[in-house]
C-alpha cells in the first residue's frame, strides 16, 4: 500500500498538528500531538519537533501576541507555521535541497496547511470541538489521520511528496477559478440557481454551479465558496470522476497535484490506520474505522438521475447503507445536505440545511426529485449555452504572457494555463518565485501597518533569458508576470502590463 | 354575428331565410301601436348603480354569515343545472362518465368557491363575469318593429311614418332617436346608406323603395322578373357598387346615381340562393345554396373590389340515413376576430360548433367546439368568442387567438348591470322628446327574463330584448373572469390580448403580478406568468403601439403614451393591426385586399369604443366615468378605483389617465413602478424570493431584447446587498446581470459601507462609465487621496476642488502626503500658490512639521 512508502520516502517533508493547550504536564506530552507524519517517526522525534516548534511560539509571543511565529529558515530546513485555530498549530518542515525542485515559497506551503485545515473543518467541523467533545481525543486523531494521508495522497508523485514548489508560482491556492460568460447566459445560471433553491424549499440553501472545472455561480460566503469548490475540483467535476476511473490514462492534463498516481495508493482503512495505531499503542478500538474519508478517491460516481452518489458516508458504522454527504459550512456554522448533479460538463451542487429536511433521506429524494422536475431543463440549457461559450483548456491563454492574476477581494484568480506555463524557463519560474516571496513580505507587512488600507506595488525586475518577471498589486488585486525573450527596456514591459491591464481586467492595474 | 330576424319577428312570408335582413322584431303592420310607454325612467341608470352598490356591501356582509354549502349553491346554480339537466336527459341508460363535462365544470366551480371564501366580491352574486351594459330603450310609442342595421350601427323603429333610429355606436343609453319621416305601407327591411343620405325600405319581396333622407323624394326598385325574390340588400363601400341585392337567382350590384336618383346594374352574379348571411363588419355574404344548404358561395365586398372565394361545404352530421338536416340560416355565424374572419356553424345533430377560417383563395376549417345547448348565439367581445349557450342560460368564453379550443373559463352566466328596477326609479322620471309621461309600470319580471325567448343577438356585441324593447351591449368584466382561474399566466396572457378594456386590463395585471410575488407562488410560475408580459410588451412594441418611441425603445413608455393622443390613436391602432395581420398571411394569401374593409370597420367601432362610456347625466357618480368624458376635460382623471381591488391605492395619483392607455402592454419601467417596488416595500424577510422573480424579469427582457431601466438593478443591488449576499451581487456586477449605471454603482456604493468588496465594485463601475468626478470624490473618501490625485492628473479632471484633498491629506496626518498634494497643486494650477488654500494648509504643514520636529 502506497502508504508505507510514503512514508519511508519521504523524509524531505514532515507535518504536524498539535494543541498547546494539551499536555502541559510533565510525562503528558505526548497528549499534544493530533497528527504528525511521517508516523512512524520515533515519538522522541516527533516530540523535538513539536517542542521547538512550541518553544518558538512563546518566544515570539511575548513580542508579537496577536501573530505569533510564522516561519523559521534554519541552514537545512524550514518550518513554516500556521495557527489553525486558537492554540492548534500546525507546521511543516520542508529540507532545503539545493538539488532541483526543492524550492519552496513559504506562503505556498502556509497555504496548503490552510487547505487542509478548511477542508477539514468542512468535513468534520473544527478540531477544537472535536476535542472538547473527547477529550482522550483518540478519534480526532484517527479522524486527522485518514484526512489528512487521503489529502497528501494527491500530492503523490511517483512515490514522493511533491508539494508545490517554484514550479506552481503562477498558481494561486485557495482561490477560486471562474468561468467566463456572457450576460445572457449569466442570466440563464442565476434563473437555474434560482429555480433550484426555491426547489430546496429552504431559505438558507446554497448552491455552486461549475462548468468542467471553472466556478460559474456560487450564492455560498467566499471562505465556503473556496472550500467546497476545492472539494468539487479535487472529487467531483467530470473530470476528478474520470481521474479516478481511469488513472492510467495519457490524455489526462492539468496540475501536478492533481494527476497524482490514484491508483496504487489506498488499501483497506486497517492497513491505513496501522502504523499510526500500532505505534501509538492506544486502544482506540474501532471508532476509526467509520470515520468518514471524504477525500478518498474513486467514491463518487454518477447515478443514473444524474446525482453523484457516493458510499463514504454511511448510516452506521459498518453498513452498508449509504446516506446523503453532508457538512458544515463555515460562516453560518450549519450543517448541510450536499447533492451535487451532474450534466455532461456540468456540475451543481446545492446545499440544503440538515434541519430544514424533515425526515431525512426520504426528504433529499423529494428534493432531489423537484430539481429534476423543475430545472433539468433549464440544467440542458445552461450546458449548451455554456459549452458553446467555452473556449477550452486554453481559452484563458493570452499569447506572450504567462500571468497569474489574483483578485484578493472576491478570492478569484486565473493563469495561463498549466501546459503553457510548463514552457517557461527553471529560471524565470525561480525569479517569479523569488518574486513572489518578496510581495508576500510585502503585503504582511502593509497589512500590519495599516490596516484597511492597501498600498499599492509595482516590481518590475529582468531575470536571465531576456525575461521580465513583473508584479503589480493595485488596490486588492495581484497580478504576476513572465515575459520571456522580452524587449530589454522597461518601457516595454510596462507598456505590455498596460495592454494587458486594460484589455483583460478592465484596466484595474492602470489606473494612473 | 348576424341577427335572426325571422325567429323573433312574425312569421315571414318573403321567403325561405331572411338572414341577412336586419329585422329583429316587427309588429304586423296592422297592429294597433302598442304603447308600451317607460319613458325616461330606464335611463337612470347611474342613479341605480350607485343604489346597486350599496345593495351590494349590505349583500357582503349578509353573504360572510351565509353558509358554505349555501354559498357553493349559489356560485354553482348554473352549473348544478346544467349537470342536472344533463343527468335527467340520459336517465334512465346510466353510464359511465357520463355528463363528465358538465360534471367537472361544477366540481371545478365548487372548488373555487370553496378556495375564494374569502375573497368574494360584493355584489358579483352569481358569476357576473359578463356584465351587459346599461340597456339602450329603444321603445317608440306605436313601434312596428326593430331593425339593426350594421353598416351603420343603428337601431330603427319604424313607427307610423316616421322611423327612429338610434346610435349604437357610442353606445350611449341617454341617447335621443333621430326620426325621419317615411311613407307608409309594409317594412320588410330597412337600412341607411353609408354616407347616411338615402333610406332603403323594402317593400316586399319584389320591391325596394329608396329615399332621400333631406329631400323625401323617393323612387322604388322593383324586380323584373316575377319568379326571384329579393332576400335582402346591403349597402356597401365596395367601389364598384353601392348597393347589394341579394335574390333567389343570385347577387345584382347596382351603383346608385345621386344625379339621376336612379339604380343603375353594374353587375350580375347568378346563382341560387337559399338564403343569405351577411356582416358589414367583414364584408362577407355567404350564399347557401343545394339541398341542405350547405354548399357555400362567398364574396368580399371591400373597398378593394369584390373577391369571389372558393365554394365550400359545410360539416353535417347525420341524425339517421336518410334524414338529412337542413341547414338553418340562424345556425351560421361570421366573426370577426383579431382582425380574421371566420364562419362558425351550429351542427344541431352533433352539438358542434364548427368553425372555418377564411383566406382569400381557401376556407378552411378550424376545428369544433362542443355546444350544451340546443339554441346557441354567438357574441363577439374585444375579439372573445362568446358563445351563448341559451338553454343553460350560460356564455362559454373562447380565446380563439392560438387556436387553442380550450373555454377560457367555467360558462358564465350574464348579468345585466344598470337594470333600472321599479323600486330603484322612484319619481324620477326624465322623458325623452315628447313621450308620454305615463311613468313606467315596469314588468317586474323582467329581472328573470335572462336568455329570455325574445332575445335577439346582434353583430357583434348586442343584445336586443324585444319584448322590453331594450338594446343590449355585452361587456366583458375582465376582473371577474381573472379571479376565475387560478392559472395566472393564462389569465395574463388573456387580459393582454384585451384591447377595448386596456386600462383595466393593464391594471388587472400589475395587480396580479403582485399579488403573484407577494404571495410567494413557486418561481417557476411567476416566471411564466413574467414572460407573458414581457412578452406581449415586446410584441406590442413590434407592431408600433408605444409608436413615434421606436427609436428610443428603452426610454420610458410614459413618455411614449403621452405622444399617442385621441384620435391618432385609432389611427395608429387601425393601422397596426393591419400589419399585424398581414403577417399572418405568410402562406402568400393576400391578406391586405381581403382584410382591408374590416380594418377599416374595426376602425370605427374602436373609435366608438374609445369613446364609448356611460354617461355622465349626474355627476354623483362620476368615478365610474371615464373615456370620452375625461378626454374632454383634459387632465381629470378618475380611475376605476373599484376594478384595481386594495392593495393599488399607490397607483391612482401616478398612472396615466386611461383615454391614453391603449394597450395593456406593460413596459419594464411600468413593471418596477407598480410591481416590484410597491412588492419590495410590502415583502418582509428574506428578499432572495424577489430575487429570484427580478433575475426571471431580467431574462424574459434580455430574451426579447428590452431594455430594463437602471432602477431595477440598482433595486437588485440593494437587495441583495440586505440579505448580504454580497458574493452574488458581485456576481451579478462581474457578469453584468446587473448593467453598469451610476445608479447601480451609487447603489453599490451605499451597500458597500459594510462590505469593502461591494464599495469597490461600485467605485470600478464609476471608472468604467468614465464618472471621473464621482469616482475621485469617492476615492478621496475612502482615504485614497494620492491615488486620486494622480487619477485627476492621467484623466484631466479639472472640476476637482484642492480643498477635498487638503484636508483628506490633513486628515491623515501625513505630513509628506500633505506636501505631496500642496505641490501637486501648486504645479497644476496657476494662481494656486496664492488661493487661501495654500495658504492655510501651507500654514498647518508647517505646524505639522514644527511639532514632529
């Protein structure tokens, strides 16, 4: 099973999450740790780790209450921090190897680490009240466990954690990619949005329409939209259903991330608990094996009505009953019935509140069978007009440019697309990188400086290759650049920033 | 619709059918005058209405305490009798299904009454859903009978040797009989020439005499031939012609000579004739000829010359194999309908109503409808089929406009509005000229006498009570018919294509609309119902009716009924329905020579129409007056308060005065006015509902290519800016569901005090609209002043006060931002270094810097 060699191979990368309220006394330390991988590191590793990292954060508490430590850069390796929630942290350490990939932009890796978190919380809601719930916090652990192994199972890359490097700068994560459509059929998706949630019955229901794997309408808060729609990219669009049936094929394209080799990695949930169970020596007994793991692959398929179906959840522990997903969304704290529907290239989800279903599952099928009913028409319409719009893996290439634009306030971004990026330099992609880092320091700092009030910033820098590497942020909106055999004179390059400023984002980065 | 003039009037010697003449009753001319005197007191109609109402509240209130069953009893008579009928007809062969038509429409009506308790309208006892008009007395003293004659649209009464004649057109009860003197001797007909100059009086069947009307002189026409009969004549604009014979062997045109005063035959057309039906109204006189009479010859007479349609038969049923039906004259019908005409006969044998269609080069047959009674009428209403089931005492209403065969609604009964009652007439008593004074013993069961034997139906929408000897106009209570049905966008669909009534309808409709969202019916239905109106907005604006506006179709259509006065709007009207109809024609059937005439006919009947209102004799009563009177008068405006129901108090003061209204078309700046805002304000909680009716709005328009006002945004914006469902709004700001105006991006700016995503939004869509003043003010608000600055610089702005971002500058205690902004004015505006804002902000910099250092 792919997880033991995960594990052995990977000692460039560790992760932990541990709670500071936990195990404060002598002989108990053990008590902080929720997950560490690899697991099957010694505890006395495991605890050096944690207790430096903890060290840290008192440290620099003492100066800076409100954030504490962010990263540390040691002569091999860094740490990068991220405070979940109140007092559970969670680091990765990743090994500065001058060999090849292994450059890392801080804030890239902090973003994974948010990642997981949030989707974890769609799932299961927040570690601290799982913990509260219990105490000897044995199926949090189990739970964080399968979560997170099933999550990092994506990163696998012929048998090696790959976590995005300099080669994924023109790349945002957590933000949303959207689709770009014409006021007619914008129309056509919000009558079809409409019409589903007066289907629902509920007031408080939600939805999020996608279209391949673009975001074409979402009515949830922006922090859910990322969530879910991260979940929809990673399982349930067309194109995650057909990863997982057919892994071994060539035609599949797209991220690193996510052509991660499926197939080998997941055995049975015993065997995937094992090392952590075994070492850990608890009696935790069964209560993990239920555990639900909505991040595993190939669990979702498409039913015949055209709802996705899916076995992870379960009346049950050990049934075989299926029953419908549901979870928490962040804003409202509520929990939620998630169905999605598929048409072609079309995916709807909607979102409808556990309370205000009735009787449970009889009442999703009622639901389910009025969606069909009222807007499987109009779900026919939306597809055609939408595809006929579509321009397709590249239509959001701009010839010349290899950009990554980043509107903060909607959490929006779009890049030239995956194949086309792969053709620029190691250098410029290390310049970007680089880049980046530094607009990253840049940004915290202007935001802890003055809050509320964005600064503007415009780097323009020549990298080798008769490269320019650009980054403009103008009022919340991020705009990162290559352009490669480029004109030597700056001129040129701000005059290729405006052309493009004024021709795809409405002119946002040339306003004066 | 042709009149049956033999069936009420005495039996008729002159031949086999007489369906073309215009007589509706006729007194033996030997008869002694039967003075059947009711003088004036019938036209206290007004006096009665008002009386009625106040009948009606008391009604109300007795009707809450009644009980259900009683009330379904009530509601439901007509049917449960037509049910009851129909079961005792078939009893003692009991089966299954049987009388199920009959037996839904009353299941169907029990169930509306039992969902519409509540809302019972006062009054409207039975279903009034057709009101007739207040009636036209039409009673001389001495009368010897009634004639219609509908080139005219007259009523005449002969009389001794006078004939009387009153207008229908306006349809006016108060209205005085001109009378012209006429030599004595038998009247089988009579009919007024077009021009109104000559009178033409058929003497018998040979003999038709011709008089002068200003000089008396008369001349006479008699047939040569002993054998053939004269059937009936008509006057006609057709330019060939003046004047039609009809006669057993065919059709003989004569052109009338003024200088000569003689008839002179233009042209011949033989055939045999059994009987004839003929309207004015299409120009169209059928001829049934053969052993039944049911081979059909056709000729157009329209200002266009005469056109000869195919021959034809009509379907008839077979009651056994060798008897064979006749058919009757009584039981053909031409309607005129949305500007077509088609031939509707009765199938005694079957009980169908079949109905063809004609084009100028075929006929051809639409299909049938079920008839319940053994006597029907035909009734045409602002184009609805009415068919008058006269035995069930019902009208069963027909939209023929998509072919659709379905009734409208459950059959109606008739009520008759405006009955002058002998307890409501009191001592009132106002004579017309010179009658009697002998005050009306009015028969009392005359309120009974519904559907009564002597009733006579005139073409198009007129009921003459001969027996009363009072002139029925048929009007349509499209309130009644809306509440009806429950299926509000075929009621809306229905209420739009009513043109006589537009205000009313217009008005039907908002109110539904409204009464549609604000009782959160499912989004799908509201969304059909929203279609048809944009919809029928669109296409009334296809065919011209917001004319003189085409080229600022988005503009508001206020401005467009304020350009479309009196008569020009017929003129326009006339003008577009013939367009409108010649499209229909695609198959290449000359639609313009054959519909012409009846344009031109629906013409003046609009413009009776137009002005057609009840009569303002006592002023007392004027809310329920409007039309001709308000044109008169300018800018009185009193609306129907009554017909809008409750909940439009917010209308009357803003909607234009109904002469103007002449479509019920409703415009999207007329739907955010009356609909959605009034709902807005009504609606509480969750707004995503209206959302969702406003998205269904804005795609109905963006289908049908209308332009929306940027008030419906800005009130989008702002509700889903309440519900902070900012994500969507920008959303819709990103896809341009909501388009950039300054009203949305203000509106955008005010939502966004909360949400800085929004505010930005709306400070993009300033830049974009290329707001530059509005834009840099907002920026300097919210603290970018040196952003500003450099966009006043890239942009030119030269309206920007230096003081707006002096004290921004000051404001953030920044004292190289206020330097910044001191030079960059020194620099760009002369004379500025010398202004008392220089001076003052040079003064506090240095402070500034006084105390830093």
């Amino acid at each position: 099973m792919g997880l033991s060699s995960v594990a052995s191979n990977s000692e460039g990368m560790q992760l932990c999450i541990f709670d500071l309220r936990r195990g404060q006394n002598e002989g108990q330390e053990l008590d902080k740790i929720l997950f560490f991988y690899p697991a099957d590191l010694p505890f006395s590793t495991q605890l050096s780790v944690i207790g430096l990292s903890e060290g840290l954060i008192t440290f620099t508490r003492i100066f800076s209450p409100e954030a504490a430590c962010e990263v540390i850069e040691a002569e091999r390796h860094s740490h990068v921090f991220f405070e979940a929630e109140p007092d559970i942290w969670m680091v990765v350490i990743v090994e500065k190897n001058k060999e090849a990939e292994a450059i890392w932009r801080v804030e890239g890796l902090r973003k994974v680490l948010k990642e997981v978190h949030s989707l974890f919380l769609m799932f299961h809601g927040s570690i601290r009240s799982l913990l509260e719930k219990e105490p000897a916090a044995g199926s949090v652990r189990s739970q964080l466990y399968i979560f997170i192994m099933d999550y990092l199972s994506d990163f696998l890359s012929s048998k090696k954690l790959q976590l995005p490097s300099f080669r994924d700068s023109l790349k945002e994560r957590a933000t949303v990619q959207m689709l770009t459509v014409g006021r007619e059929a914008a129309i056509e998706v919000q009558s079809l949005v409409r019409v589903v949630e007066s289907c629902t019955g509920s007031q408080s229901s939600h939805s999020l329409l996608l279209f391949q794997d673009l975001l074409v309408s979402t009515t949830l808060s922006p922090d859910d939209t990322i969530n879910l729609f991260t979940y929809a990219v990673l399982r349930l669009t067309p194109r995650a259903l057909s990863a997982g049936l057919s892994s071994w094929s060539y035609l599949r394209k797209g991220s690193a991330a996510s052509t991660a080799v499926t197939g080998p990695t997941m055995g049975s949930t015993t065997s995937l608990s094992e090392p952590f169970h075994g070492s850990r020596g608890t009696s935790a007994g069964d209560d993990h094996s239920h555990a639900v793991r909505p991040l595993q692959h190939d669990r979702w398929s498409k039913g015949r009505d055209g709802f996705l179906i899916t076995d992870i959840w379960q009346a049950e522990p050990g049934s075989l009953v299926s029953v419908t997903p549901s979870i928490w969304l962040q804003q409202t704290e509520e929990k939620m019935y998630l169905c999605a529907y598929q048409h072609k290239s079309l995916t709807f989800i909607f979102l409808i509140p556990v309370s205000s279903v009735i009787n449970g599952e009889q009442g999703i099928l009622a639901v389910k069978q009025l969606v069909l009913e009222h807007a499987s028409l109009k779900m026919l319409k939306v597809e055609e007009k939408l595809s006929k719009g579509w321009g397709g893996e590249n239509a959001y290439h701009v010839s010349g440019y290899r950009y990554l634009l980043v509107d903060g306030d909607r959490n929006l971004s779009r890049a030239s697309p995956p194949g086309k990026v792969a053709t620029l330099t190691k250098d410029s992609l290390l310049a970007l990188s680089k880049l980046r880092e530094e607009v990253d320091i840049e940004k915290s700092r202007a935001k802890w400086d003055n809050d509320g009030h964005e600064k503007d910033l415009e780097i323009c820098t020549r990298a080798r290759n008769n490269a320019w590497v650009i980054s403009q942020v103008t009022r919340g909106k991020e705009l990162y650049m290559v352009l490669e055999n480029a004109n030597e004179t700056l001129l040129y390059a701000s005059d290729a920033v405006q052309k493009f400023s004024n021709r795809y984002c409405n002119g946002a980065f040339s306003l004066d | 619709m042709p009149s049956h003039g033999p069936k009420y009037g005495r039996p008729d010697a002159s031949g086999p059918g007489r369906k073309g003449s215009t007589r509706i009753w006729s007194d033996p001319p030997t008869n002694a005058p039967a003075s059947v005197a009711r003088g004036g007191a019938r036209r206290n109609g007004l006096v009665y209405e008002g009386g009625n109402q106040r009948d009606w509240n008391a009604g109300m209130k007795e009707r809450n305490t009644t009980s259900l069953l009683n009330r379904i009893l009530v509601n439901c008579s007509s049917q449960a009798k037509l049910y009851g009928s129909c079961v005792a007809a078939k009893v003692p062969e009991v089966e299954r299904d049987m009388c199920l038509k009959e037996f839904l429409a009353l299941k169907s009506c029990m169930q509306r009454t039992l969902q519409r308790k509540a809302e019972l309208r006062p009054g409207i006892i039975i279903f009034s859903r057709l009101n007739s008009e207040e009636p036209i007395d039409v009673c001389i003293p001495g009368s010897r009978g009634l004639f219609y004659d509908d080139g005219n649209k007259i009523i005449l009464s002969p009389a001794n040797d006078q004939v009387y004649s009153w207008k229908v057109v306006p349809f006016d009860p108060a209205a005085a009989p001109i009378s012209d003197s006429i030599s004595d001797g038998p009247i089988l007909a009579i009919r007024f020439s077009l021009d109104g100059k000559l009178i033409a009086i058929q003497r018998s069947n040979h003999e038709i005499q011709f008089q002068h009307r200003e000089t008396g002189e008369t001349f006479s026409h008699t047939c040569k031939s002993e054998s053939e009969n004269i059937l009936g004549y008509f006057w006609t604009d057709c330019p060939l012609c003046d004047i039609v014979f009809v006669k057993t062997s065919g059709l003989d045109l004569f052109a009338y000579n003024s200088d000569s005063k003689t008839l002179q035959l233009v042209e011949t057309r033989k055939l045999n004739v059994s009987w004839y039906v003929y309207t004015h109204e299409s120009r169209l006189v059928l001829l049934a000829s053969g052993m039944q009479c049911k081979t059909f010859t056709g000729f157009q007479l329209s200002s266009v010359g005469m056109i000869r349609l195919p021959k034809f038969e009509m379907a008839m049923a077979k009651t056994e194999a060798n008897n064979k039906p006749v058919l009757a004259a009584e039981d053909v019908y031409i309607v005129t309908v949305y500007g077509r005409i088609y031939c509707l006969q009765v199938d005694r044998v079957a009980m169908l109503l079949h109905s063809y269609r004609f084009y100028r080069d075929a006929v051809v047959q639409q299909g049938s409808l079920s008839i319940y009674s053994s006597k029907v009428a035909i009734s045409v209403v602002d184009n609805v089929l009415l068919v008058h089931q006269v035995d069930a005492k019902v009208v069963i209403l027909y939209d023929i406009f998509l072919d659709s065969r379905a009734p409208i609604s459950a059959p109606l009964p008739l009520l008759l509005r405006g009955f002058p009652r002998s307890s409501s007439l009191g001592a009132r008593s106002s004579f017309k000229d010179g009658e009697s004074s002998e005050v009306a013993s009015y028969p009392s069961d005359h309120e009974a006498t519904m559907y009564g034997d002597d009733w006579t139906f005139l073409v198009p929408d007129l009921i003459c009570d001969v027996s009363s000897k009072l002139l029925w106009k048929i009007h349509l209570d499209l309130e009644a018919i809306a509440a009806s049905s429950s299926e509000v966008s075929s009621v809306l669909d229905f209420l739009q294509r009513r043109k006589l009534e537009a205000y009313k309808a217009k008005h039907l409709c908002l109110a539904m609309a409204r009464t549609a969202i604000l009782e959160r019916r499912p989004v799908t239905m509201v969304a059909k119902a929203i279609d048809v109106l944009v919809t029928s907005y669109s296409n009334s604006f296809k065919t011209g009716y917001f004319k003189g506006t085409k080229a600022e179709k988005a503009q508001s259509s206020g401005a467009a009924y304020a350009t479309i006065h009196g008569t020009s709007v017929n003129a326009s009207r006339s003008d577009t329905t013939g367009k409108s109809v010649e499209r229909e024609y695609v198959s290449g059937l000359d639609g313009e020579s054959f519909e012409r005439p009846t344009f031109s006919e629906t013409d003046s009947d609009e413009d009776g129409n137009t002005g057609y209102v009840k009569p303002n004799s006592n002023g007392g009563s004027s809310k329920l007056l409007l039309g001709a009177e308000t044109r008169r008068t300018g800018g009185q405006t009193s609306l129907h308060s009554e017909n809008v129901g409750a909940s439009n108090n917010i209308l009357r003061s803003t909607l234009q005065p109904e002469a103007l209204v002449t479509s019920p078309a409703i415009s999207p700046d007329e739907m955010y006015t009356y609909v959605f805002a009034p709902v807005e304000e009504e609606m509480a909680g969750d707004p995503s509902y209206l959302v969702a009716v406003i998205v269904e709005f804005l795609r109905g328009c963006n289908l049908e290519r209308i332009k929306v006002r940027p008030n419906i945004y800005a009130l989008t914006a702002q509700l889903l800016a309440r519900n902070e469902r900012y994500a969507e709004l920008g959303l819709f700001i990103i896809n341009k569901i909501l388009e950039p105006s300054k009203e949305v991006a203000l509106q955008l700016l005010e939502s966004g005090r909360h949400n800085r995503q929004t505010r930005k939004l709306g400070l993009d869509m300033l830049r974009q609209l290329s707001l530059h003043n509005e834009y840099v003010v907002f920026l300097v608000q919210d603290g970018y002043y040196l952003e500003a600055l450099r966009y006043v610089k890239k942009h030119k702005v030269t309206t920007m006060r230096p003081s707006m971002f002096l004290e921004a500058a000051f404001a953030s205690s920044d004292s190289q931002h206020l330097a910044a902004v001191l030079r960059f004015f020194s620099d760009n505006i002369p004379g500025f270094r010398s202004s008392p804002d220089h001076n003052t902000y040079y003064h506090l910099l240095n402070e500034m810097n006084m105390v830093a250092a």
